[in-house]
C-alpha cells in the first residue's frame, strides 16, 4: 500500500516539475527494459496446448472480432 502511495506521490511531483522532459528522457531506457521483461514474461506463460483444446471457441471469437472490426469500420 504505501508503495503504490508513494508512486502516486512521485507520479504527482514529476508531472509538476519544470524538469519534465530530461525526467522522461533518463527514465525511458528503464521503462523500455520493463515493457520488454513484462511482456516476455506473459509470452511465457501462454501454453499453445489451449489454443488446440478449445480451437471453435477461438475460431468463433476470432471470427466475430475480425468481422465486428470491419462492420465498424466500414459503417465509421
């Protein structure tokens, strides 16, 4: 709890702060870094096996994602 406080608080700082741009231009390697190990590490928590074991489900899903996107897109 206080640690996500304390983010918050720094967060707050920061946004505040006349120094904003070289703030984000020193921090970007290490949010570059952690976006790379978070989403390797979700990458290796997906098992293809799933995929097999319900394939018409997610073929349905996928259908209905790809021709809701088109409708929409093409009523837009």
């Amino acid at each position: 709890y206080s640690m996500a406080l304390g983010a918050f608080i720094i967060g707050a700082i920061i946004a505040e702060s006349n120094q904003l741009q070289k703030i984000e231009y020193l921090i970007n390697p290490l949010r570059d870094m952690f976006s790379a190990v978070f989403f390797v590490s979700v990458g290796l928590l997906f098992n293809p096996h799933v995929i097999v074991d319900y394939f018409y489900p997610v073929l349905v899903i996928t259908a209905a994602v790809i021709i809701g996107k088109i409708v929409s897109s093409s009523l837009g």
